[in-house]
C-alpha cells in the first residue's frame, strides 16, 4: 500500500545529492544482530512508515492520512565522533523540509513539516532518526471500475 510513497520519497531523497548511497525501508536493520561491518553502502537511509496510519475518505475518489514518516540515517564510523551523520542529518533535514510532491492533478504527498530528531549511535554505526509528518493523498478508489449489466430500449418518436 505504501510504495507508491516510497518510491516518491527514494526518488526526492536522490534528487537531494547527498551522498546517500543506499536508500531502502526500515526494517530494523541496525538492531542488535547488525553486522556493522558487514558490505552495506554507507551513508545509508531507512524510510519507516509510523504505524497506524489513519486514514479519512474525504469523497468517493480521494482518501488522505496525516503520517509521520521516520527517515533513519546511518554513517560508518570507527571513532566515537558523529561529524559525519549530523553533517548528512542536517542537508537531508534542509532538503526534505517544506518539499511536497505533487502529481496532476492532485498531490500524492502533502507538504514535509519537521517534527523531531534523536542521535542513536550503535557500536561503529551512527544514526541519526529524523522524523516529519505529512499528508499522503489516495485516489486509488477511482482507479477502480465496477461493471454492471444494464439493459436498455430505444424507442422511435
């Protein structure tokens, strides 16, 4: 349900030029069983989805949602500094801060407000959880036809 969104927002993340070299869904990569050395391209950015998302039919064709949406940033670092993930932190913040993504005629994605950052470091991993909310649009409902059979007559004036 959520990759129509997800591909918007890998693809508004790539056009950021900021050095990401991976960009994929959270699914709690980094926990305790995260091979940091492992052949992962750093820096790296994990899109997570914050449960539930509620959503409201707002007619027959469009549904929205207020979301947040967590973007976890990681750096590879064998010192204890965290240069590196605040500098990516702060250009990836800059960037997606006030972006929307809009698709004709209407908007998939509502305007990016900040909400909240917090700095996790992990062993030699340094990861910066930067969260924003959203709307996120849906007029799937209209892509959907129904067919009926109908019977008709014309008639002769």
């Amino acid at each position: 349900m959520y990759t129509q969104y997800y591909n918007i927002l890998k693809g508004l993340i790539d056009q950021g030029n900021l050095g990401i070299a991976k960009i994929d869904w959270f699914n709690k990569q980094y926990d305790s069983n995260f091979n940091d050395d492992a052949a992962e391209g750093f820096p790296a950015c994990y899109i997570e989805f914050v449960n539930p998302i509620l959503w409201t039919e707002e007619s027959e064709d469009v549904e929205y949602a207020d979301a947040r949406i967590i973007f976890h940033l990681l750096t590879h670092n064998l010192g204890d500094e965290p240069n590196d993930c605040m500098t990516i932190s702060k250009a990836f913040k800059n960037h997606l801060k006030g972006k929307n993504k809009l698709v004709f005629p209407y908007p998939l994605l509502g305007e990016f407000s900040f909400v909240s950052s917090a700095y996790v470091p992990n062993g030699n991993l340094k990861i910066m959880k930067l969260t924003f909310s959203t709307v996120l649009f849906d007029q799937s409902p209209n892509q959907y036809t129904e067919e009926t059979n109908a019977s008709y007559e014309i008639e002769k004036l």
